[in-house]
C-alpha cells in the first residue's frame, strides 16, 4: 500500500466525518447511511444484492453483498451512528487532511475509520488478485442505542457467515475477544404523597425509599468479577414541601458472565426498603449478553495472528469493559473478533481521534485477514 493510498483513505475517512450521524437525528443518519453506501460502490462497485431495513425509529440498516472470486463467506459489521448531537462539528476543530500524529473529529475513532478501512479492506484484497470470500456489509445506525432494530440483521447475517469482523475500534491496536455484557434497569418507586409539614406521617415518600434502594443496589457490584454498577438518572418529587410520591433511577450495569447476570438480578429483586407502602418495580433491561472467547473465535484469532506475522507484527487481543454489536455474535457461539478498525482513543469524548499512520497497517491487516478466510472454514472438521 503507498502513501499516496493512505491519504485516500483518510480522505474518505474524513468523508464520512463531516456526515453528522447522531443516534436520534433521523435525517442525518438517513443522509449518512446513503453517503456510506455511495463511498462502498465507489471503491467497489455495485453490490451484487444489497438491501435497506427500516429503523422503525432508528437509523436503517444496510446490507451490502459483494460475491466472491473465491469459498468462504465474512460478515463484516460497523455501526454509522455516533453519540455526538447535530451541530457539534460546527463547534469542534475541523478534521485536517494528512499525515500528523493525531486526527480529530466526532465519531472519528468510534468508529468511521472502521468503516472505511472495511471498504478499502476488500478493495485490496481483491486488487492482490488471488481468491477473496462473498463479502456481507453490514452497517447500522443504531449501535449507540443498543441496537434495537439491527440485532436481529446482524444475528441472521452473522450465522450465514463463516467468520465475523466487526469493525469497532482496537484497544490500542489490539483486537477484542471478550467484552462485558451490558444492562440497562429503570427503578420505579411510588409512594404516597403528603403535605411534609402538615401530615408527613401520611405519607411514604417515594424518593426515601428509592434512595435506600439505589444504595442497596450499588453494593451489588463485584469489581473483582469485572461486575460494575452505576446509578447514572434519578428524578422524582413534585416539590420540596411534598412527600415524593413518585421517583426513578436509571442503572447502568455490566457483568462479564452470564453467572453474574444471574446474580445480580437475584439479588437486585431481593432488595427490600423500610417503607412497606412504597411499591418498587424493576424494568430489567439487559441489551447485550457478555462476549467471551469461543472455540471459533479463538480458531479465528490464530487465523489473524498468522496474517499479522506474515506482515511483520504481532497482534495482541484484549478484553474491554464496554460493549458491542460482536456480543451478539459471540453469544451464538460463532466465530467473530472485534477492534479490527481505529487504532487511537477518546471515544465519546472530545479529545476523539486516530493516528493516521496507522490507517495503513491496519487496513493491510484486515485485507489479508479476508483473503485467508477465503479458504477457512467455521467447522474445522470441513478443512
């Protein structure tokens, strides 16, 4: 790959940048998703069978299938959404092309370098001119929101595929073999509501009571088992002279295994508070289950590091606490490695970036990784 090339592909990677994709800005996600599909053709051609799915309320989801010279089918996943609102480029340096230590934008890392690194990917491979497996895009524009609408695409995809690669960005050049499985519980407390001078005795404040909970709740974490619990909302009252008859708390909660989900929805529904008369419901809410490392992926992690080798480096993996579209993969029990995109940091945050000088190792990496999955086989029985 020459120089020249790479600053072609951050141009594209810029491309998509300047397409603000926020999660809940319909028209933004609408116009990205058809400036990605644009850039694919561009660099590809048309897709031998392509397909929108409609969000219901959520960004669509693309399916683009490039049929191979080759056996073998991958599944390549990238998400086009971003967490960042609309507007926020206006007010945040402009991403500059070239080759500096650091290149800055919304979405930059998590994760539009993956995106077009993916599409530049199988471009190579097929440019080297030997065999490259049918190749399935699978882009949505919902992975920010939990995936509602794409999980099942992506599941279906995933397990007509021989291998999946998501497209996510590494953790500092690793790819990711575990990540953590994620909830999110919404807490209910309603109490009766009272005059708090007149009558307190009458009532049974709801906010007290979801208090006593939310610290009870807390000390369900396990950090030693990689368990973490965080009360991120609370709301509740209707003024400060009332008896609060109302209150929620919104939960953020991640577990490394399914023993630990277990666990802490056991103990979550045991918790008890002092007030008989306030009444708490929990909403549980858990979107993706933990990603450990299967036999198949482990198969396909070998498969990566012998590529890696061959290009002159090693390849480290790396498991990570958060989540992503690959735990539903891996909850299958199929063969997919995640973090193959960015190589930079500051996700969700507005010290985003990526190393340009990496774009080219790591799109060489997956390119080669594509062409050796022509001829690999999930069921190693079938080799």
């Amino acid at each position: 790959m020459t120089h020249d090339l790479t600053a072609d592909i951050v141009a594209d990677i810029l491309s998509l940048v300047n397409h603000e994709t926020s999660s809940h800005d319909l028209p933004g996600l609408a116009a990205g998703l058809d400036h990605l599909r644009d850039l694919a053709t561009a660099r590809l051609g048309p897709p031998d069978v392509q397909r929108r799915h409609r969000g219901d309320g959520c960004g669509d989801t693309a399916t683009l299938t490039y049929t191979g010279t080759g056996p073998g089918h991958v599944a390549l996943i990238g998400h086009y959404d971003t967490v960042w609102p609309p507007g926020t480029l206006a007010d945040w340096a402009p991403p500059a092309a070239g080759r500096s230590p650091k290149l800055g934008g919304p979405g930059i890392f998590d994760m539009k370098t993956g995106l077009a690194q993916g599409i530049w990917a199988l471009k190579l491979a097929r440019d080297a001119g030997g065999p490259v497996p049918t190749v399935t895009f699978v882009f949505n524009g919902d992975e920010e929101i939990g995936s509602p609408s794409s999980r099942p695409i992506i599941e279906h995809t995933a397990a007509e595929a021989d291998a999946t690669l998501v497209l996510e960005p590494s953790a500092d050049g690793a790819v990711k073999t575990a990540r953590k499985g994620t909830g999110t519980f919404t807490v209910t407390a309603t109490g009766i509501e009272s005059h708090a001078g007149l009558a307190p005795e009458a009532g049974a404040s709801a906010v007290h009571a979801l208090a006593e909970f939310v610290t009870a709740a807390s000390a369900v974490a396990a950090p030693d088992a990689g368990t973490t619990v965080n009360v991120g909302l609370i709301n509740g009252g209707t003024g400060a002279n009332v008896v609060a008859g109302r209150a929620t708390a919104t939960i953020d909660i991640r577990v490394r295994t399914q023993q630990e989900k277990d666990r802490v929805d056991a103990e979550l529904k045991a918790i008890r508070t002092s007030d008989p008369r306030v009444r708490i419901v929990i909403t549980h809410g858990w979107n993706r289950p933990p990603m450990t490392l299967n036999a198949a992926s482990a198969r396909l992690l070998d498969l990566a590091r012998a590529v890696a080798q061959d290009q002159g480096h090693d390849l480290r993996d790396a498991a990570v606490g958060g989540a992503s579209d690959a735990n539903f993969v891996a909850a299958l029990g199929l063969p997919v490695l995640c973090g193959l995109g960015a190589v930079g940091g500051g996700a969700h945050a507005r010290e985003e970036f990526i190393c340009p000088d990496t774009v080219q190792p790591r799109t060489a990496l997956l390119a080669g990784l594509l062409t050796r999955l022509a001829t690999w086989h999930r069921n190693p029985q079938s080799t």
